[in-house]
C-alpha cells in the first residue's frame, strides 16, 4: 500500500471518529433531554473569590453566607452519578467563587472528562491566576472551554495572547460586555419586567454548593431553597423529587415567579 494511500485512509479514519463522537454526543444530549435531565451541572468546588464585584454575590455590600471548599468525596460521588447515565450535558465546577483558586482543579477536570467522556467541560474565570502551563495543564486534563472575564477597565496582555494561542479553548471577553442582571434582586430592587415570563433555569440546570446542597437555581446564592443534600441522596433522587418538580412546573407558567419569592424580583 502506498504511503498517500495509507494518509488517506488515516485521515478518513480520523475523521469519521471525529463526525460520529459529535453525533453520539448530540444524540445522548437529546435523549437525555427528553428524559427530563438537566443539561448543565455547576459544582461548587470552592466558594470564594478574590474579587467584590459590585454585581456580584461576592460584593462587600450584600450579607455574606457560610463559605467552605467541598470535599473530594463528594465531588466525585457526583461526577460518578452523571456518569451512570453517561451524561453528556455541560459540567462546570464552580458557582460564584474563583476555581483557579481550587488547587484541584486540573484533577477535578480529569476525573469529570474520564468519566463523562460525553460531557461538555467548561466553566468561568475572572483570569487573575491563569497561566500558560496551567492552561496546558487543564487543555491535557480534557477542559473545553475556558471563559475569562476582565473585570477591570485596561485589557490584559497575557490574557489576549493566550486567547489567541488557545482559541480552540478560550474565550476572552470584557465585563462590559455582560449585561447586569439584578440576582433575585439583590443587585438592585426595581420593578422586574419579566415578573410574569416563565423560567426555565430550574428545569435545565443543577445547582449544587459546597455544602452538597442542591439549590433551586444559579441565583439562590442564600440557599433560600434546598431539595436535599448529596451526601444523603442521589442526585438524580432530587433532581425528581416531588418538591422540584413542583417547583419546576410553576416556573414554567405564565406569571409562576409571582408565587415564588426569590423569583419575583429575578429579572434573567
């Protein structure tokens, strides 16, 4: 067999591969929608920050709440539970801290890609802590996407050149260019104008802090309501638990964030 003859044949091999794992994954996604799974988890790995962002749970204005790093364990009891259901959503290990804080990361990246080879990895930087080897380090352990935010007004050069190095995997954009949302409105208090739109975060997402409690939402920074812990139940136990579902249902009438109280003044 001639050599060209063998570089084709590698480069169709390869590219078949390619084509028929982004299909899996597109058919596992759909499935597993269609089933009533969420198709993002954020695990809070590590609940602080080195920032206080105005807008943000972390701001030096608004109460503080009990703030701790999850325990390996647990962390992995997860992951091993989407695993089950070969779980091809998005995995993001974080909520509102800083994961580079996390020195667990890169492992916690790993054991997420091994064992949800179909999932999707990502999660959000503000980029203080980011540097080349550390982004190699979590391109090898099967990271997808890593998105960096400025928070501050001048444009950072390393920042940008690792964006255009690893285009493939970063995402670089300005906190300018995020629109502000009021945080159930903890933010600021004005009139919400989606007070009688549906939401349908709650059925689309899992939100589980650092203490393994699975939260109604990404706003509910407060933990104003908890439908049980992952310590003590699975999480697909809670994800269908009465009391969710309950929850979800409403939220996805018209007017349903009126007769929640975190909801009404949420503007996303």
């Amino acid at each position: 067999m001639s050599v060209n003859l063998k570089l084709k044949r590698l480069i169709s091999e390869v590219l078949y591969e390619s084509i028929f794992k982004k299909n899996h994954r597109k058919l596992l996604k759909f499935y597993q929608r269609k089933k009533g799974i969420f198709r993002t988890t954020n695990i809070e790995t590590y609940a602080f920050c080195n920032r206080k962002c105005d807008f943000c749970f972390n701001s030096e204005h608004l109460p503080n709440r009990d703030k701790g790093i999850m325990k390996e364990g647990l962390y992995f009891k997860i992951i091993d539970e989407l695993a089950s259901i070969n779980y091809a959503g998005r995995i993001s290990p974080h909520f509102y801290g800083e994961p580079l804080l996390d020195k667990r990361l890169t492992k916690f990246v790993s054991y997420a890609r091994e064992s949800c080879p179909n999932a999707y990895i990502r999660f959000g930087t503000n980029g203080d802590f980011l540097t080349r080897d550390l982004l190699v380090e979590l391109v090898d352990s099967g990271v997808s996407r890593v998105l960096i935010t400025n928070y501050d007004d001048i444009e950072k050069e390393n920042l940008i050149k690792l964006s255009q190095e690893f285009s493939d995997y970063v995402v670089l954009r300005s906190y300018k260019d995020i629109r502000l949302v009021n945080r159930a409105g903890a933010i600021f208090d004005k009139e919400n104008p989606n007070i009688d739109k549906p939401c349908l975060r709650p059925s689309s997402q899992l939100v589980v802090n650092w203490k393994g409690n699975v939260l109604l939402c990404c706003n509910d920074y407060y933990e104003q309501h908890i439908f049980g812990n992952v310590n003590d139940k699975t999480t697909f136990e809670i994800w269908k638990s009465k009391e969710f579902k309950k929850y979800r249902k409403l939220l996805k009438k018209q007017g349903g964030r009126r007769q929640i109280d975190i909801c009404r003044n949420c503007d996303l």
